[in-house]
C-alpha cells in the first residue's frame, strides 16, 4: 500500500507541474502578447509625440527672446505712464490751486462790489431821496395852505385811490 499511494502521489505531483507548466507557458504567451502592444503603443506615442515636443520646443526657443522684449517693453511703458500720470496730478493739483485763488478773488471782488452798491444806495437815499420827500411835503403843505387860503379844498392822493377802488368794485 506504500508503494500504491507513493505512485499516487508522484502521479498527481507530476499532474500538478504538468498543469503548473501550462500554466506558466499561458503566462508568457499572454506577457509576450501584452509586450509586443506595449511597444507597438510606445513607437506610436514615440512617433507622434516627439515631433510635437520638438516643435514646441523650437517655438518656445523660438518665441523666447520676443517675449524677453515684450517684456521689457512692458516694463518701460509702465514707467512712462506711472511718470506721466505723476505729472498729470501735479499740473491738476496745480490747476485746482489756482482755480481756487481765483474763484476767492472773485468773490471778495463781489463782496466788495456789493458793499459799494450798498453804500451808494444809502448815500444817494440820504443825499437824494430825502431832500426830495422834504421838498414833496412842503410843496404840498404850501398847496394844502394855499387851497385853504383860497377857500378850495383840496383832495390828497389817498383820498383818489379810494374812489378808484370803489368805482373798480362797482
């Protein structure tokens, strides 16, 4: 029975490395098929792809000294329009400055004038005006005596404006 399962044993051993050799060939055919695409794969990306970085390459070799320039164009406008602006609020600055100083001239220009005309309205009220009523009512003080004297009575203005009002009423 010894010698029966010994056999038995080296019968399903020699089974099992048949199987296990089947199974290894399966592997490497599958990893020689898997290789092959593999590197079909990498020539394809190899074909198409090195002539794209190789292209970018000589543009970016290509578009780097222009960029340098524009660059550095860039940065010198930028002070050109940082001076200018600089010099643009200086003379506005300078300009308000001004306008101010001229708008308080004018009006103290103004402030005086209108003192002036104040004054020549009360010097000519005093001067003129006030003679001038003085000389209105003794005129009519002498025209009030005179109708007295006369015997006439006279009617004043006043006395005229209420018989317009009425005769307007009516």
């Amino acid at each position: 029975m010894d010698s029966n399962l010994l056999t038995f044993f080296v019968a399903v051993t020699s089974i099992a490395v048949v199987i296990q050799a089947g199974i290894l060939v399966a592997l490497f055919l599958t990893m020689r098929n898997r290789s092959a695409r593999a590197l079909a794969m990498i020539e394809q990306v190899q074909s198409r792809a090195l002539p794209a970085l190789e292209s970018a390459q000589a543009i970016l070799a290509d578009a780097g000294p222009k960029v340098q320039t524009i660059t550095s164009n860039l940065v010198d406008v930028t002070t050109t329009l940082k001076t200018e602006v600089e010099r643009a609020d200086l003379t506005v600055a300078d300009l308000l400055d001004r306008t101010r100083l001229q708008i308080i001239r004018a009006d103290e220009l103004v402030s005086r004038a209108m003192d002036k005309v104040e004054e020549t309205t009360e010097l000519v009220q005093h001067s003129v005006i006030s003679p001038v009523r003085q000389i209105s009512a003794i005129i009519q003080g002498l025209t009030a005596g005179l109708g007295s004297f006369l015997g006439r009575r006279t009617r004043g203005p006043q006395a005229d404006a209420a018989e317009q009002d009425e005769e307007l009423f009516i």
